[in-house]
C-alpha cells in the first residue's frame, strides 16, 4: 500500500525534491538558533560590546529572513506538490471509472464514487504533501535536538528523553483507533452524498408524491450515523492530543525546575539553560508534527484504501487480446444458444437462438421482465453472455474492439439522458466535431426545427440538468438528432415513444421510420400499433421466443400469445 502510495511522487521528483530540501534546510536552522541564543546570552553580553551584538543581531535576522523565504516555499510548493498527485489520481480513477461496465454501475452507488472522486482525495492530497516530509523533519528534528541536548548537560537530556517512550506508545495506540474511525467515518459520508444524490435527481419524483418529509427523515438518519462517527473519530483525536499536550507541559515544567536547581549548583550556565528550554520546545515539536500526522494519516490512507479498492475493479467487460477494429457492419445479427443472467444463477435467458437479416425491422414484444431489454444491451456488449454467442456479420462480438462494436450501434431509449448545456452540444454529442450545418441538418431530420427557431437562443439555449427545460417529446427528439448524427448502422428503439402523447408520439414515429431506413432495426415496443410496419416480430416469454412472424401472421392465430396482447391492448384503449 505505502509503496503502490509513493509511486505517485514519480512524475513531481523535482518539486518533491525542491521542498523537501527547503524543508530539511527550515528544520537545521530551527536546530541553530537556540544555540545562537546561548552564545548571545553567555558570551556578547557579559563582553558588554554593543557593535558585536548589533553585527550578530543583523545576522541572525537574515537567518530568520532565509527560513521564512524557505517555509513558503514548503508551504506553497509543499502543497502545490500534492493537489499535482490528488490531481492525478482524480484524472486516473474518472477514466477508469469510465471504462467500468455496466454491472458496476448496477452495483455502486453514484454517491459513494462522488465521495472518492472528491473528499477521499483531498484528503490524500494533503497526507502526500505533509506526510513524508513532516515524518523525515519531525525524525531528524527530534535526533538533533536530543544530541545538542546531550552536549549541554547529560542528566538534564536524560531526564528530557524519559518521556519519549510513554508518547510514542500513545500515538501508536491512538494511530490504530484513528485509522476504524476515519475509515467508519467515510463509509457514512459516502452514504450520506448517495442520499443527496438520489434525492436532488429525483426531486421532481419526490415533490409529486410529497414524499418530501420522508426524505429529510431518511436523509436525517443518515446524516446523524455520519455526525456520530465523525464525533468518535475527533474524540479518540481529542483525548490523544490532550494527552501529548499534558505530558509535553509537565515535561518542560520538569525541566524548568531542575535547570534552575544545576544553574545555582554552577553546572549549568543561564545562557544554556535558556538554551535547553528552547531545545525542549524544539525536541517537543516534532511530537506536534507527529499528533497532526495522527489526524491526516488515518484519514488520508483511509481514502487511499478506497481508491485503490475502486481502481482494482477491473471492467467486466474488456477486448479480447486481438480483438478486430470493425469498420463497417452490414447488419446480420445472430442469436446463438444465449443464456445470460444478471445473476449466474437466476437466467433470463435460456438457449436463445434468432437470426435478423441486415437492414430489417425487427420488433420484440411480450410481458415485462421476459428479457427483451436484456437481449438489446447484449448485442454491444453492456453484458457479457454467460453461453453461446451473439454474431454481427458471423463475427462474434466479444472478438470486436468495444469502441468499434459500440460505434455502429445507436440506440434511443424511453428515459433519454440529456447533459447540461446547450442544444447545439447535445445534439453535437452523436458526433463529436460535427458541424453546424450537420447539427442544423440532423434537427430537421428529427423536427427540431420549430422547437429551435421559437427560442430566443435558438442553438445556444440551456436546456438545463437532464434537459428539465425541455418536454419529454422534445427531450427524445432530440436523441434522435443525436442519432442521426451517429449514423449507426444498427439501431436499437428502447420502448421510444410509449411515455408520450398520441400527437408527440406520430410526430416522433415519423422521425423514427426515416431514421430506421436502410439500418438494421431492433424495437422494443409496448404499443403494438407502433410496429404495424415492422419485418418481423418476435414475442419473448420466458421460455424464450413464443412466436415469430409478421403483423399479420401473429394476428391469423387466434389463440397466440401476440393476439391476446393485441386485443387486450385494443380493450384497454376502448375503454
């Protein structure tokens, strides 16, 4: 862990290098000074001569001038040193998170990747500027000082170390409670961004069942296990560093009085004494540096833990070794023997077997959670499949890169996704790079062109977070812009049209039929009379494929499956 932490030092040795050097130069001069005190004390002033004094003072100043120019160095370029490395690993755990598949998103709350990508790395951010080097100066502070010390008066050092022991077996005990805590801690404050993630996107959900007082309950349950645990954490904090203070105090007091006792005995001069209480105070302050490190290390290798656990899921989905770069694809998908499961052992699908010729329209019906969506999100491989194989053009889909697999596929779904910003830059999303006659050219296509020219914006207007602005036909319209853009050679109709209007939904399916034209089409459907014009449709159950045919054929048998459907839709609609 400490190694796989200090690799990230690597592309900074330079500025690592430049402060720690400033701060080993801070930490001898601090080693000096109070023995230029003793100096000034026992020497200049009993000689009584003032220009020396005013020459050693001047001097002495300019010491002070050198340490104060290299403590911002390692106050500024010490941080600078480590928001580089939080920078880094924030760049490195969003790309990889971009490169998880879909089963981690199943599986990882929003809130708790939230928390990793933001308070677990400023955490570490810190730990990397002050940890190391405030451990090497504490170390190398505390030795210096215990010698120099030595050499002033051996008892009066001796009495100084006795303490040292006792302190760091509180530290090391305090160490270890810190680091359950912290780690407790951050496992409450993942859940509590979790919870305001949830509520904040479904706001609009939460205020139409005004369900709003039982959020903030949820919410405040929450909140409260965080503030406990935070408050644990600070005590088991609290009580170390009172007991470091006391010990340190009742140490220095110690030594007061038994300095005093050898300087009347003569075995100690004033200008030493002095000097041996500043020594204190310097042999002491590496201990301060130590508690502080006692609240940042916990914390920070906490976090680190939780960014190395989260950068050691590797994708589920990966390309295979030699995996082929797919330029174009006629279309032909094959079905073969599949059985996938989101749970290995609960299968969706058994044995599934279907061929779609290139360039047809194929429409899949049948009850909720037969697998329909499932069969759509394995054919780019969202999933894996557990047996068999899915083919595009007899080549399995597993042998294709993802990238070029995923960049012949389009697909537009019910609940569409739109980022915040404006219309030119989600419709730009299809394809990065387009230009504004493409953009212009795809609104049309998709019947943007009223909606655009009745803004005052008209290309450049907000559409809000998840396009809230926008209605949910002006929404999906828009994710057909996108789409006519991609130029997909296969596309994929996620249940499209059956949230909106019967008059959003025709102006839609216009759009649809010209973007299906010349594509292989798969439609997920739950009106049947969207799919009057499909080539095929293929009803699933969960036995797998019940029925197979056209329109027409599905509706001669009377006692089908699609049939009952159709005239169980067609009395709904009656009535």
């Amino acid at each position: 862990m400490i190694k796989r932490f200090f690799s990230y030092y690597r592309p900074h040795r330079r500025l690592f290098y430049i402060d720690f050097f400033c701060a080993v130069l801070v930490g001898v001069l601090e080693l000096g000074f109070p023995m230029a005190v003793s100096w000034f004390i026992d020497s200049l002033l009993p000689e009584g001569n003032w220009s020396t004094i005013v020459s050693v003072s001047i001097g002495l100043l300019l010491l002070y001038l050198i340490s104060s120019s290299m403590q911002f160095v390692v106050n500024y370029w010490g941080h600078k040193l480590g928001i580089n490395i939080e920078t880094d690993m924030r760049r490195e755990l969003f790309h990889h998170v971009q490169r998880q598949s879909f089963r981690f998103f199943d599986n990882t709350k929003t809130g708790h990747i939230m928390s990793r990508v933001t308070n677990d790395l400023m955490d570490i951010g810190e730990l990397a500027h002050h940890g190391p080097e405030d451990l090497f100066i504490a170390v190398m502070t505390f030795f210096g000082a215990f010698w120099i010390m030595m050499t002033i008066n051996v008892k009066l050092a001796l009495v100084a170390i006795i303490i040292v022991p006792f302190l760091i077996w509180l530290i090391s005990y305090s160490n270890i409670k810190m680091n359950k805590a912290w780690t407790k801690m951050y496992g409450n404050i993942a859940d509590v961004n979790s919870r305001v993630e949830d509520s904040v996107s479904g706001s609009r959900v939460v205020q139409s069942f005004t369900n709003e007082s039982y959020e903030m309950e949820r919410f405040n349950k929450n909140n409260l296990f965080f503030r406990k645990s935070k408050l644990k954490a600070y005590k088991v904090m609290s009580v170390n560093l009172s007991g470091i203070y006391i010990t340190t105090r009742l140490m220095t007091l110690v030594i007061l009085v038994y300095g005093a006792w050898l300087t009347f005995s003569g075995a100690l001069s004033y200008g030493e004494l002095v000097a041996f209480i500043l020594y204190i105070n310097v042999l002491f302050k590496p201990i301060d540096k130590i508690s502080a490190l006692l609240e940042l290390y916990p914390k920070g290798m906490a976090g680190f833990k939780r960014f190395t656990e989260l950068m050691d899921q590797e994708p589920d989905i990966e390309d295979r070794p030699n995996a082929v770069e797919v330029e174009s694809l006629e279309g032909r998908i094959t079905f073969r023997d599949v059985t996938f499961g989101y749970e290995a052992e609960r299968p969706i699908l058994n044995d599934l077997s279907f061929t779609i010729q290139p360039g047809q329209t194929v429409a899949f019906v049948g009850p909720s959670g037969a697998g329909k969506t499932t069969i759509c999100s394995l054919i780019p491989r969202f999933y894996d499949v557990q047996d068999g194989a899915i083919t595009i053009d007899s080549i399995d889909v597993r042998n294709m890169t993802k990238s070029s697999l995923r960049s012949q596929i389009g697909i537009v779904q019910q609940d569409v996704f739109l980022f915040a910003g404006t219309l030119r830059e989600n419709i730009a999303y299809g394809r990065l790079g387009a230009t504004q006659e493409e953009i212009e050219e795809a609104a049309r296509r998709a019947h943007l062109t009223d909606l655009i020219a009745s803004l005052p914006d008209g290309y450049d207007t907000e559409i809000g977070e998840r396009g809230l602005k926008l209605s949910g036909g002006q929404k999906q319209r828009l994710s057909i812009a996108r789409m006519f853009l991609k130029n997909p050679r296969i596309l994929i109709l996620d249940e499209a049209t059956s949230a909106l209007d019967t008059e959003t939904e025709a102006i839609i399916q216009d759009a649809l039929n010209d973007l299906a034209k010349d594509r292989t089409t798969l439609v997920i459907a739950h009106r049947l009379a969207t799919i009057r014009k499909a080539d095929r449709i293929l009803v699933v159950t969960e036995d797998g494929i019940a029925e197979d045919g056209t329109h027409e054929e599905l509706l001669s048998d009377a006692g089908g499956i699609f049939t009952r459907l159709h005239s169980h839709q067609n009395a709904t609609i009656g009535s």
